[in-house]
C-alpha cells in the first residue's frame, strides 16, 4: 500500500494528460477524473502502454454539483486514499452558458465546482502524509475582477473567465490558511499558454484570435511541467499558499494579494456551495 495515488482533473487531453503522463512516468497511480468517459479511457489505454502504474477513469462534470458529490462519493468507496489532487480541468466559454445549477460556466466549472471538489476531497488528502493540491489557474487571474452585484453570474468571455481564475488563486490561499496545521500543501499555477482545445469559442473575436494565440502558444508538455515540480518536487522546495509559474512563486501582486476581496468571495462561496 505504498503506492501514491493522484487525481487529475481533466486529464484525458491538453495539459492535464500531460500532468497525468508526468506523473505516471514518476510512478504514481492516477485517476484521471473526466466529464467524457470514452474519451478518458482512450487517454487511459495510451498511458496504461507507456507506463506501468495502474490509471484509472471516473466520471466527473464540474459543471454539476450533483456529479461532484457522486465522484467523491464514489472515488472514496473505490480508492479509499488520495495524497495529490490535480484540479485542472477548465473552459473558456465566450458565449453565455450556465453550469446545471445555474451559474455562468467559466465561474462555475472553473471555480464553484472545482472548490467544491476540494472541498469533498480534504478528508482523504488530510489523512495522507504529504499531501498535496495544486489548481491549474492562469496568468489571466491577474486581470480578474469579481462582479460584486452578481458574482458567480457575471459576464462571459475573458472576463468571465479572467475573474474564475483570481477566484481559483484566492480559493488556494484560503485553502491553504485554513490547513496551515496539517501535512498538506495546497498552491496554485501559472502553466503559460498551450496550444490546446480550450480556445476552441466560436464567437467572432474568438475566430479572430485563436490563430494568434495558437501562434504564440508552447506545448502542453512544456506547460505541465510547472504544475509537476509543485506536485512532484521535495518537500522543502514547495511552500503551501502560493502561486508558482515557471520562474518561482509570484510574490507582491496587488489583485493576488487583496485580503479583503479574497475573503468577501469566500463569505460569499460558502453560502452558495457549502450551504
Ligand atoms: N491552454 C492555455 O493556454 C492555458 C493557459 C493558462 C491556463 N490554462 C488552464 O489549464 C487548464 C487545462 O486547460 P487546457 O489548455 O489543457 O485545455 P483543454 O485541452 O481544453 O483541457 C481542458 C480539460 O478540462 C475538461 N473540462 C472542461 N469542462 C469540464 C467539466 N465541466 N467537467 C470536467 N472536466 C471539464 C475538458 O474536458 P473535455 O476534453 O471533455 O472538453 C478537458 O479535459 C485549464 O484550467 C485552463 O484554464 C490553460
């Protein structure tokens, strides 16, 4: 029972695969945690030729508070531990969408549910010794701005999303705050631009953009490895709270930093989420 086990959110294609592929290949046993199921075990059956830690595929829709609850329900019942929980599932959705509970699908999916699957996940990561969290968030955080009036129903597009990711950020500083006692280290990444599927909006400046973006884009590869040396690397290397892009831990950010904002969105998370 020696084995590590992580799960990775997302991780049938883009950068999660290749955090999954990282960790494998550094002999952990993964679950990647999936909204398709076919297109998860594919990923799986590619990994499973490559690597010989077992990987393994559960049903996960970020975008349902009901499937979040039955995936950790369900992956507690089948696994029973958990020491890494990769959280990097996410969408840019330009046009209006709301998740099955009724909130605008960048903050939805990207924060609402991937707070409550941390949430639902704490027991089994506190009963592991050196556990740890990391929350694929992006540079665009820095440009986040919470709609107050109406926060978790906001605007779509860059601002929709720009704002999920801050809220990700803040949710790894709380996080981490409230398990500063435990064997546990919860921190937030930067992984740069990919060129993946999550540009894929459709609406007329999206059109417009994705060849730009794709353009100036690195490789998922390249892009996981932030999230795999703060997941991977030796304890005394990685703080818990912070948020690391490829140089180091960003430190002395103004919108990272507001307090005030960061513990209004909690406030106002745990009424909606927690109940
Ligand atoms: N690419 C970039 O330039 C970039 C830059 C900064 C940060 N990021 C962040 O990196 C993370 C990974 O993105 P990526 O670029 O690798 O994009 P991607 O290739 O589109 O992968 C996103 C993953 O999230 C999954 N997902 C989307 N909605 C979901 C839901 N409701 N429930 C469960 N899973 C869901 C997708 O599932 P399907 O395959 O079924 O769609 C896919 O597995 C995201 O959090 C993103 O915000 C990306």
């Amino acid at each position: 029972m020696s084995e590590r086990i992580a799960v990775v959110t997302g991780g049938n294609t883009g950068i999660g695969y290749e955090i999954a592929r990282g960790l494998a290949l550094n002999q952990m046993r993964v679950v990647l945690a999936c909204r398709d199921l076919s297109k998860a075990q594919n990923a799986a059956a590619t990994l499973r030729s490559e690597y010989e830690p077992p990987i393994d595929v559960l049903h996960l829709d970020l975008a349902s508070f009901r499937s979040i609850r039955a995936f950790a329900e369900e992956y507690a019942e089948r696994f029973g531990r958990l020491h890494l929980l990769i959280n990097n599932a996410g969408v840019f959705s330009d046009r209006r969408a709301y998740t099955k509970d009724g909130f605008e699908q960048n903050m939805g999916v990207n924060y609402l549910g991937t707070y409550l699957l941390s949430r639902c996940l704490f027991p089994l990561l506190s009963a592991s010794k050196g556990a740890r969290m990391v929350t694929v968030s992006s540079r665009a955080g820095l440009y986040g701005r919470i709609d107050w009036r109406q926060p978790f129903c906001g605007p779509a597009g860059f601002r929709g999303y720009a704002a999920s990711k801050l809220a990700q950020i803040w949710m790894t500083m709380d996080f981490a705050e409230e398990m500063s006692g435990q064997d546990i280290r919860i921190n937030g990444v930067f992984p740069g631009r990919a060129a993946t599927n999550i540009w894929r909006g459709d609406s007329f400046m999206m059109k417009l953009m994705r060849p730009l973006m794709l353009r100036f884009s690195q490789s998922p590869v390249a892009c996981a490895q932030v999230a795999l040396r703060v997941a991977l690397a030796p304890d005394a290397e990685i703080k818990s709270g912070m948020t690391y892009n490829a140089k180091g831990p960003i430190t002395g950010n103004k919108r990272l930093d507001d307090i005030m904002g960061r513990k209004r969105l909690l406030c106002l998370t745990k009424s909606f989420v927690d109940g």
